[in-house]
C-alpha cells in the first residue's frame, strides 16, 4: 500500500510533470486531454503539446486555450517527421522532473497525476535511482479494464518480467523520468522505411521501453487512471499482412533479443517464430536466407518447428489477396433513369 500523504510534498522547483501530447490534425479530439488536465487534483504539471504538421487549426485551438488556461500550455509546431520525432522533440522541450504521454484522444481520471505522483515518491529514496517510472493500468471508453491487472501491487520488474514471467496483456500507462526519455531517444527510422506511421508509432514504444528495463526498473500498480479509445487497435487489425512483411527483421531482431526467455514463455516465443517465418515466405525470402538471419541453434530450432505453419499462413495471406474486393465486383451499367444509391459509410477512425 503507498502510505498516505500530501501529494504535493517535497515537490521540485521545476513542475513535477511534463505532460507531453504529440498530435497532427488531432484538434476534433485534443479537448479530452485538455479537460483531463483541468479536471487533475494535482496541479504541479505543464502540458506540451507538439504539432506534427497539423492543417486543421490545431495552432490557433491552443493558442486560446493557453490564453486562459489555469496551468502552462507550450505548444511547438515542426514539419510533418512522425510521433518518433515528435516526441523526442517533447523530451528535449520539456521542464518536467516526469515525463507522461497522454495521446491526442486520450483521457485520464482526475487523480492521475497525484496517484502517479504518491507511487513515484512512495519508493525509498535510496532506492528510486533504480527506477525509471511508474506504470497503471487503463480502461475503454466503456469503462472496461483493459487487459490483465499485475498479479501484485507494487510490483517492481522489468518490461521482461511483466510480458513474459508474469504474462501479463494489454494496453498499460506510465511515465518514466524526462532523462531516461532523453537518454533512450524513439527510433525515428521505422517511418522512414516504408512503413505506415501507425505501425511505427506502434512499435516505436515497444523498442524504447525494452530498452530502458535493460538499465531500470518500473514500478507496476493496479489503478485505472487513462482512458484508452480503442479506434487505433481497429485501424491496426484492418492492417494488409504485406504491411507487417516490411518489418519482418522487427521479428528476427527481438526472437534474438528475447532468446533467454525461451524456457518461460515458449509459445510466445514460438508465436513470433511463426510471424516471422509467415511474413518472410509472403515477402518471397527463401528458405535458407531465413534461416541463416536467425544467429544461434536454438533459434533455428524454433524457426523450423514453426515455418510449417508460417508458410501455410502466408499462402493463405496470398489466396486473400488473389480475390475480389467487393468494391472491385463488376457491376451493371445505371440506366438513365436510375438514382444513385447514397454509398455507405464506414466507421470513421482516427
């Protein structure tokens, strides 16, 4: 249990919270962050916002809201170059001691900020030079947790320990000290490979937290302080499995950089062996130059236990891209008497 107390002791000179939103053409959905803000408890935060590029009047929509807001808003516009760059250009901005990413749709309950707070100063001093930051859990917009909770609160590990010793799933929520964003930069060039920028600002996330817990620990707690808005994950599923095949190294790489955790959590491991070995036979790499990019024995083991199944994966995937949309059907010729039928519209999504 985090022991009771002023959330606003012993707090630093500086604002305690960068709160940090990376948006393009996102002002029909700012407002939730913004309202989040005001509605916070704890009020020792600024909030910074940087615009990738946006044309839909995100400047002046700020501008106003910095005029009269009651904490500070700065807002710093840069060429469209992906969240990635957006957000390092956030960290190097930001006054903060922590630095938290609160997406351009997304909302938060008016006690995050004093609950991450109270977790944050609830490590022992001696001890907190360990750790990075704190991390909670999210619901949906129905109020549904989102994933597992941790199997114990505090739970202090590393991003290992929670994804394959404790097997724990789902959208989570933290923030981690604005040094360790400045010393573990996101990796700009996953949008500059031919990429969609959804699938980059997806993984870009996973590279860099991987990266911290080789150096810190995150302390894991079972509150719901975000709302997470699940439009992304229906974009993501809609996603051409030819998208997934130009990162098929993405699979190689983290197969060898997990390869320790093969005795824990060996589905897992053999899921990605199977994704990688799905993508590679559908992007046409030959047998023998997958299995020479897979660098010790026991990954080429996986590999061969699980390409029967990638291969048959990806002849479906070809089979699904030999048939005919339902836009593509040929259709009759209107005669000219013969309305036009209003097209129907699909779920818009952000």
């Amino acid at each position: 249990m985090v022991p009771p107390s002023d959330p606003h002791d012993d707090a630093p000179s500086a604002p305690a919270f960068s709160v940090f939103t990376p948006t393009f053409n996102r002002a029909h959905t700012l407002a939730r962050v913004r309202d989040s803000l005001r509605a916070q408890t704890f009020r020792d935060f600024e909030w910074v916002i940087v615009d990738d590029g946006s044309e839909d009047g995100t400047r002046a929509l700020v501008a106003g809201w910095a005029a009269v807001a009651e904490f500070p808003i700065r807002y710093f516009w840069q060429p469209n170059a992906g969240k990635a760059a957006a957000t390092n250009r956030g960290a190097q901005e930001a006054r903060g001691e922590l630095f938290l990413i609160a997406d351009s749709d997304d909302a938060f309950v008016p006690h995050a900020l004093e609950r991450f707070w109270r977790h944050w100063r609830s490590i022992p001093p001696g001890a907190r030079h360990r750790f990075s930051g704190v991390t909670a859990l999210c619901c949906d917009e129905r109020g549904e947790l989102i994933g597992d909770p941790f199997p114990r609160e505090p739970l202090d590990g590393s991003w290992w320990d929670i994804h394959y010793k404790y097997a724990v799933r789902g959208e989570k929520w933290g923030f981690h000290l604005t040094s360790v964003f400045r010393e573990f930069p996101f990796p700009v060039d996953l949008g500059r490979s031919h990429v969609p920028e959804i699938v980059a600002s997806s993984l870009a996330p996973e590279v860099v937290w991987r990266a911290m817990s080789r150096r810190y620990e995150t302390r894991y707690v079972n509150e719901i302080l975000r709302v997470y808005y699940r439009g992304a994950d229906d974009q993501m599923t809609r996603l051409s499995p030819r998208v997934w095949a130009r990162i098929r190294f993405w699979y190689a790489q983290r197969l060898y950089e997990d390869r320790e955790w093969l005795t824990v959590a060996p589905l897992v491991l053999l899921k990605l062996a199977i994704h990688y070995a799905r993508f590679s036979f559908l992007s046409g790499d030959p047998v023998r130059a997958q299995f020479a990019s897979l660098r010790t024995t026991g990954l080429k083991l996986l590999w061969a236990a699980a390409a029967p199944v990638g291969l048959l994966l990806s002849l479906r995937d070809r089979a699904r891209e030999s048939r005919p949309s339902r836009g593509a059907r040929r259709r009759s010729p209107r005669t000219s008497g013969e309305a036009c039928r209003p097209a129907s519209r699909s779920r818009a999504t952000s």
